[in-house]
C-alpha cells in the first residue's frame, strides 16, 4: 500500500508552519499556477489530503467545490484567510458550499 501523505498549496508563512510538522508544501505566489499544482498533486495517488491556503478567485473556488462533489480523494480542504477576507467573497462561497449541500440532500 502506498503511503498517504498530507500536501499543503499556499502562502510562505503557511507553507512554512506546516512544515515543521512535517507536512510537504509548495508555496504560490499568485493564483496563477494554482491549477497547474492542483492538477498534478490530484494525480499523485499519494496524497490524501490537500491543505489550500491561499485567497482563490471565485472561478477557481467553483472548481474545487465541482472536484469535490465528484471525486472522493484527495480530500480537500480549503482555509482561506477569513480574516483578510472579503466580505462578498465570503458570502460567495459559504453560498456556493450550501448549493452543492441542497442538491446533495435533494
């Protein structure tokens, strides 16, 4: 069986946090190759878990909720900076997340 490991996309100081517990990281610099690494780190079959922390822009958002409702693994978790974050952002996804949850329980 191949081993699962945990792998965090995200800000330096993020990356950088969990790190030193041991959690792999790569650190983006903009939202620009978000995709790219998503991509590649989906196809890994030795990830488990997928730790996102960095400010995504809607398009990309609705894309990880449309992965998530379709693919089992990798989890995902996303951890955007709430305190930092938009307001309209915030209602953006928390409504995108209680979409996805209706059609599941409808």
């Amino acid at each position: 069986m191949v081993e699962q490991r945990i792998f965090a996309l995200g800000d330096d100081e993020t990356v950088t946090m969990l790190g030193l517990i041991g959690i792999d990281g790569i650190t983006l610099e903009d939202t620009g190759d978000f995709l790219k690494e998503f991509n590649k780190l989906t196809n890994d079959q030795s990830i488990s878990m997928i730790i996102i922390v960095i400010d995504l822009p809607n398009d990309i958002i609705d894309y990880l909720i449309d992965y998530k409702l379709n693919k089992r693994r990798p989890f995902i978790f996303y951890m955007p900076d709430i305190f930092n974050l938009q307001e309209d952002s915030k209602e953006y996804i928390l409504n995108r997340v209680y979409g996805a949850i209706n059609k599941l329980v409808t």
